[in-house]
C-alpha cells in the first residue's frame, strides 16, 4: 500500500514542478518590459513638459545647452592633445643637447605635441642671442599658448549666462499671460492662472538646469587648464637651467 501511495504522488509532485517552471522566464521577461514602459513614459512627459513650456523659449534654450557642450567638448579634447610628458621631453632634450647641440634638441621639440614642446623650440632658436633672450622668449610664447588653451571660454561662459536669462525672460512671459487671463475673466482663481505660472515654472527650470551643467564643464577646463599652464611653468625653468648649464659647458670648451 504505501509503494502505491509514493508511486501516485510522485506524478504529482512533477506535475506541481512542471506548472511552476515556467514562472520564472516570465517574469524575467516582464522587467525589461517594465524598463521599456518607463523609458517611453519618461520621453513622453519630457516631451509633454516642453510643449507646455513655450516651444520658442525652451527650443532657444536647448540651443544653448547644444552650443555649449560642444565648445566643452571642443576644449576637453584639445586640452588631452596638449598634454605631455614633460619629464621624459626635458631628459630627450638634455640627451639631445650633450649628443648633437641645438639642433638636435630643436628636433627633439618639433617631433614633440603639445605647448610645452612648442615652448621649448621657441625658446631654443634663440640660443644664439643669449641666455636673457630665450628666458624672455619662453616667457613671452607661454602667454600665448596659454591664450590658445583658454580659447572659446568666454563663449561657455556667455551660454552660462543666457540659458537661466532665458529661463527668466519666459517667467516674465508667463506671469503677464496669467495676469491678462485673470483681467479678462475678471476672477483671480487657480485654473485661470495656473498655465501661465507652468510655463514660467517650467523655462526657469530648464535655464537653470542648462547653466548648471555648462558651469560643471567648466569648472572641468579650468581645471585641467590650471594643471597644464603649472606644468609648463615649472618646465621652462627646468628648461633654462640645462640651457644654462649646456652654456656654461660650451665656453669652458671654447676656452680650452
């Protein structure tokens, strides 16, 4: 008796297993579904909250936010082009200049990216017109690269600026559409105001949101610029001392 009664609940409990299976790929399939719903649902409010605030002036705004990010984008890529290792450039042009001279330093410089390279070569053709010169050389074309990597600033500053101005301007548009419709209804009630005020809510918003962003590229470039124009002051020093004492061993050859 009992072997029957194991025989008749083993079909059952594979049955049980065999209804259970298949629970699992569902449900693994309504989440990327969920996922999906979400992501369309948030395109269609962003879409609906743009429409709601002002074609015109969130459209103007969006171009600031485009503009913007691409003269960041512009810059972050110019500034890591710019980037060198100026130990390794230092120790190749003092090889440079002990093996072959100047000139075989100036081609250490040439075949080098980035400003600081372009320093150096600026200063080394100078060599022949005395050490004062290179040193006021040096000086005098670090100024200029560092107005190359500070070039387009003033433009991510100036979007910085319009994008929550912008924002502003369609507030003060907004709260005068509110204010008409309260004096052609005659009656100061929510529903009478309440578009007006959503658009005004809505551009501040998105001008704010774009000026924060372009203010943390910013901050980013400044950085990194920073970090290059130290990098190269503390280069052109260690470039004029080998200068020195290069000089200081060609006149104790020429004196022998």
């Amino acid at each position: 008796m009992m072997a029957q009664e194991a025989a008749g609940q083993a079909p059952e409990a594979t049955e049980q297993v065999s209804e259970q299976a298949p629970a699992a790929p569902a449900e693994a399939v309504e989440a990327p579904a969920e996922e999906a719903g979400g992501v369309v649902a948030l395109h269609k409010t962003l879409k609906t909250k743009f429409i709601e605030g002002g074609a015109g002036f969130m459209a103007a705004t969006l171009l600031c936010l485009v503009f913007g990010l691409a003269l960041c984008i512009e810059r972050i890529i110019y500034l890591s082009l710019s980037k060198t290792n100026t130990k390794a450039l230092l120790a190749n042009i003092e090889e440079a200049l002990n093996k072959g001279g100047i000139e075989a330093a100036l081609d250490v410089c040439r075949n080098t990216r980035g400003p600081v390279a372009s320093i150096f070569y600026q200063g080394l053709s100078r060599y022949d017109e005395g050490i004062e010169v290179v040193e006021k050389t040096v000086s005098s074309y670090g100024g200029v690269q560092l107005g190359l990597l500070e070039k387009n600033l003033s433009w991510i500053t100036l979007f910085i600026s319009i994008a929550p101005s912008l924002g502003f301007l369609g507030t003060i548009i907004g709260m005068i559409a509110a204010f008409d419709k309260i004096q052609q209804v005659g009656d100061i009630s929510a529903t009478v105001v309440a578009g007006g005020i959503k658009v005004a809510l809505l551009t501040t918003l998105l001008g704010l949101i774009i000026a924060i962003i372009l203010q943390l590229f910013y901050n980013y470039i400044l950085s990194v610029i920073e970090g290059l124009v130290n990098e190269m002051e503390d280069s052109s020093i260690s470039l004029l001392d080998i200068v020195v004492e290069y000089n200081a061993k060609q006149n104790a050859k020429a004196k022998k």
